[in-house]
C-alpha cells in the first residue's frame, strides 16, 4: 500500500517535471481580458509571437480569455492563473491585488501614462437620422427620451458611463453635487431596462429596438456599426465625456510562478510600441501615440473635452465607494420613496 | 424477532451509503455557503439581508415562482390528460417537446422569450398596443418561470394517470356522479400527491432560475431584480460574504417553504389512503 502510494508520487513527480520542461522551451501567457478586446488580442497577439520570435528565437503560446470584466477578475481571483490581466477599469485590478496579494500596491504605476496604452471615452449611439435629435448630455433628459445604459452594480462600462453623466453635471453646474444627483437620478429614471453587462445592453438596444439611445463606449459603438452597417446607426460624439482607461497589469505572483516575468513585461510594454498602437487604433481604441496609428483610423476620434476619473472623483477606490458600495450615490437614487 | 430478508444489501450500509452520498454532493457545498457567510455580525447579517433592494426582490422572487408554479399546475394536468386519454396525430412528438424546456440551454431560453415579447417580437407588437408589456417587467419573469417549469408537472402527473383504471370514472358516472363531481371526488384526490410534487419541482427550479430570467426582467431596481440577480451583483462588487449571507436566506426560504408543500402532500397522500 505505502509503496505504491510512494511509487504514484514519483510517477507524478517525473511527469510534472516532463511538463515545466516543456514548458521552458515553449513558453505560455495567459492573457485575461474583457470583452471588447477580443480582436484586438487576437492580432495583437500574432503581431506579438512574431516580434517576440525575431528578438529572442523563442516560440511563445499566448493564450487569451474574454469574459464581462468583473467576471474575469473574480476568475482571476478565485485561481485562475492569469499571467497578464487587461480590464476596463482600475478599480477590478486593484481588487485582485487586494484579494490575492498578487500584485503590487502600485501596479498602475509600473507602465506609462497610467498603465493605460490605449483609451476610450463614452459616447452616444442613436438610431439612424438621429429621430429624436440628440446633441449632448441635456438632450438625454428632454421627455420622451429613452435611455439603455447597463447595470453599474455589476458592469464597468456602465460605471464609466454614469460617472460621465455626473462629471457633465458638475462641470455645468458649477460643481453642485446635488444638481449633478438630480442629473442622474433623472437619466437612470428615463432606463426601461438596465442589463447586467454593456453586451447585454447593446443588444437590447440593437436587436430588441428599445430605447432611443444607448450610452456606450466609444470602441463598442465603433464595433457596432461596423458590424451593423451605417445605415441603421449613428454617433453622437457628447460635448464632454469622461477618459475611459483600460489598465494592464503583470500578475505577478503568478508570472514570477510560471517564470514568465520577462515575457509578460515585454507583452505589456510592446502594447505602447508602433506595432501596438497602431493596432489598437485598427481596433477603435485611442492610442497614447496618434502619430503610430493610421490617420484614416485616427480620423473616426473626433476631439472632445474628456474629464478623468482621478482630476474629477479622486481615482476609483473613492468613486467606488461614493457612488456603486452598497448604500452608495446609486442605491440612494433607486431607494424606495425617492422617485 | 424474526429477520426480514430483502433483496438488496441491509438498512445499515443502504442509510450510511445515502447519507455519505448526500452529505457530499448537497450538504458539502451548501455548508460552505453558511460558513462563508458566518464572518459577518449578527447585525451585519440582518442590514444586508433586509436592505429594501433585497427585500423586493424576494417578494419577485419567491412570488412569481409560486404564480408560474401554480399555472403549471393548472396546464400541466390538462397536458398531461391530453397525452394519456387521447390519441391524436403527432402525440409522441407533443409528448417530446415537453421535455424541451429540460434540455434547452436557460440562456437560449430567455432569450429567444425576449425577442418574442419586446415591444419589436412577434407576440409583443400586438400587446404593446394594448397597454401590456411583458418583457422587462415583471410579467416577463412570469413568462419565464412558467417556461421552465412547464415538465415538472406534465412528467409527475402523466404516470400516476396512466395508472389510473377508466372503470373508476366509469363507475363513478354509473353511480350517478356528475362530470365535476367524478373530477373533484374521484380523480382529484388520486392526482393530487403528483400534483403537488410536481408543483414543487417546478416551484423549486423557479427559484433558483438565473440565466432565463435575466434576459427578459428588466433588471430595474425595486421592480424587476430577482435574488439570483441580487446574489451576482453582490459578487460583481467582489462582496463574497454579502452573496453568500443573500443566498442563505433564500436557501432557508425554500427549504421551509419545501418541507411546507412535502408536509401538504404527505396529508393529501394520507388522507387519500395512498399513504407509501
């Protein structure tokens, strides 16, 4: 009995060594990202394992995972062994690193411009012909007007999105907090439907017609109508809207695991490269550098005022407890005897 | 005292099997849940399990269950005597379709019932004119659970009837019953203990009902959230310990209300001299 259990060690052992070993000569990164970034890792993967194999001669297996980015970070945190992690917003790689001690207190401040090699912003998507001539954040509120904007308890695009609209309220209300409560409350009353997620969102607005206008990411609607054709849809680019940006982080906890610190870090950093730029512009995302992207790409960006989410809420720990903790801004707006 | 000899192995290793078996596979995970949840306070506990948002959806959730149990219940039975006393064309394809709504991925489900019923789907054009909104409202969720639960009812009733001797109704009439006195008093009481498992069942897999429902509530606060909803949203705040607190009270709410409808059968099975 006891030799055979030591006997099934052994066996266990040699074939856990046989596997790292090939680990060594092929290495895996694990990418675990959100949704609307599937495309782009896609290319920018390939871009990447090509670039990778000219400088090194090593053949690197990149894996990616896409999912709702709240989802993926609790993946990430219930074990799975993300080497890289790109999400929507900082707050969720900051609870990862809360929860797992898997990452530096200041992971954001480990690549440029916030850690953030691509950026978005909200914008609006209206029907074709714009019936209800939507032009900015006031028009949102005229009667008749409906909204679809996700869940922001449970999706990141939507916190973005409301914290857009709070920012807009502020900024023209001489930043009174409770005209910018009014603000939203009288958006979030105007939404006949909230989605658990801004996918969800999307197609409630596209394929089930409801709504007159949907809050979205300027990368996702991009995605939209090119996927849907002009001749359903329209941008409407707001006077002001908020910097949304996606982080990227090395987990490193884990990489230093696998052994793959060095990978996930030139990963990481080649994102900033012309390579990685110009592929996120392809990708509707807004580079940090325009000058790398493609002009006829770097055209779809139309210039607006953009407030951040550290200038105008004091970064996402804070805005995360004000406004979206339980008893926070958004459960108060939606308590009962509040309408 | 004399020793019963039976065909399978004795009491002790059958109830010790059992019991193992079931400690593993439903005590395990849900010991975890009441674990995980024991880190908060007493107090702590009560504010979250009562805030007003959780509060309504249990009065959604629960409610509608019952409501889409109880229609089930009602256009089950009729199913189910369709497919038992009646030949027809296409009864063994009938009789399949039952089962689709077991089978179907709850996603597809609820989403395929959202392009049905939004104010652009083929059934909710014509509502829509008429004031009535079905989907991402609450009537919606209703919609939903019944879909779900339809085959619990149909499956439980449909063998208790097929063993059910026409001579009774027969002799019923014979003896100059009525058609709902040979209903109420002699077919009724027969079906009723499959009637209210089957009740049951279906009432059980409404509450706990995620992905269909999702698709077709809503989701606003106060009006269209359902627990399950509650419980992820919890989740998606990374508040483990608040889900899991949500989700042992609605695990204690459905094991009352459980023991609550298998007491009721167990009375109607007694008094129905059916008793096992």
């Amino acid at each position: 009995m006891k030799r055979s259990t030591a006997f099934r060690a052994l066996l266990a052992g040699v074939a856990a060594t046989a596997l790292s070993a090939g680990a060594w000569a092929n290495q895996t990164l694990l990418n675990v990202s959100y949704d609307p970034t599937r495309e782009f890792y896609q290319a920018f993967n390939t871009e990447f394992a090509a670039h990778w194999k000219k400088t090194t001669g090593e053949t690197v297996t990149l894996k990616q995972s896409h999912g709702g980015a709240g989802k993926q970070a609790r993946a990430v945190i219930d074990g799975l062994e993300a080497d890289v992690v790109t999400l929507a917003l900082a707050y969720d790689i900051d609870e990862i690193g809360e929860l797992t001690g898997k990452l530096p207190k200041d992971w954001q401040k480990k690549f440029a411009d916030n850690s953030a090699p691509y950026t978005s912003t909200i914008v609006f998507l209206v029907r074709k012909g714009n019936p209800k001539g939507i032009k900015d954040w006031d028009d949102l509120v005229k009667p008749g007007v409906e909204i679809i904007t996700p869940n922001p308890k449970t999706s990141g695009g939507a916190r973005w999105n409301y914290l857009a609209a709070w920012g807009y309220a502020l900024k023209k209300n001489g930043n009174s907090e409770a005209k910018a409560r009014e603000f939203v409350s009288k958006i979030l009353s105007k939404v006949p439907v909230l989605d658990s997620g801004a996918r969800g969102s999307t197609n409630t607005f596209v394929q089930r017609g409801i709504g007159d206008v949907l809050l979205a990411w300027e990368n996702e609607a991009l995605l939209s109508i090119n996927e849907l054709g002009p001749d359903k849809f329209e941008i409407v680019v707001p006077s002001l809207s908020i910097l949304a940006e996606p982080p990227v982080a090395i987990v490193e906890g884990v990489a230093k695991k696998h052994g793959t610190e060095k990978l996930a870090k030139a990963y990481l950093e080649y994102l900033y490269s012309p390579t990685g730029q110009k592929l996120a512009a392809k990708h509707y995302y807004r580079p940090r550098h325009p000058e790398h992207a493609d002009p006829a790409d770097q055209a779809r960006f139309p210039k607006l005022d953009l407030i951040t989410i550290d200038g105008a809420f004091g970064g996402w720990q804070k805005a995360q407890k004000t406004h979206f903790s339980d008893g926070g801004v958004f459960d108060q707006i939606y308590a009962p005897g509040n309408k | 005292m004399a020793r019963t000899t039976r065909v399978l192995p004795g009491f002790g290793p059958a109830l010790g099997l059992t019991l193992t078996w079931l400690s593993i596979i439903v005590l395990l995970p849900l010991a975890s849940v009441f674990l995980k949840a024991s880190n908060l306070s007493l107090v702590e506990f009560w504010d979250v399990v009562t805030a007003p948002r959780v509060a309504a959806s249990y009065r959604l959730s629960f409610g509608a269950s019952l409501a889409a149990a109880a229609i089930n219940a009602v256009f089950g039975l009729m199913l189910a005597w369709c497919l038992v006393r009646y030949r027809f064309p296409g009864k063994r394809l009938v009789d399949a379709l039952i089962d689709l709504p077991f089978a179907l991925p709850t996603a597809v489900a609820g989403i395929a019932l959202t392009a049905l019923y939004a104010r652009n789907g083929w059934i909710g054009q014509w509502l829509e004119p008429l004031g009535i909104q079905v989907a991402f409202k609450p009537l919606g969720v209703l919609v939903a659970l019944v879909f779900i639960g339809l085959p619990f009812v149909v499956r439980t009733v449909q063998p208790v009837l097929e063993d059910f001797d026409l001579e009774h109704e027969e002799a019923a009439a014979s003896l100059g019953a009525g058609r709902w006195q040979t209903f109420r008093y002699v077919i009724l009481p027969v079906l009723l203990p499959a009637l209210l498992t089957g009740f049951t069942l279906a009432f059980a897999r409404a509450v706990g009902e995620y992905g269909s429902v999702i698709f077709i509530a809503g989701n606003i606060p106060m009006v269209s959230e359902i627990t399950p909803l509650m419980i992820i949203t919890k989740l998606e705040q990374y508040d483990y310990v608040g889900a899991t607190a949500v989700a042992e009270v609605m695990l204690l709410i459905s094991f009352v209300l459980l023991l609550l409808i298998n007491g009721l059968q167990a009375w109607t099975a007694k008094r129905t001299g059916r008793d096992r």
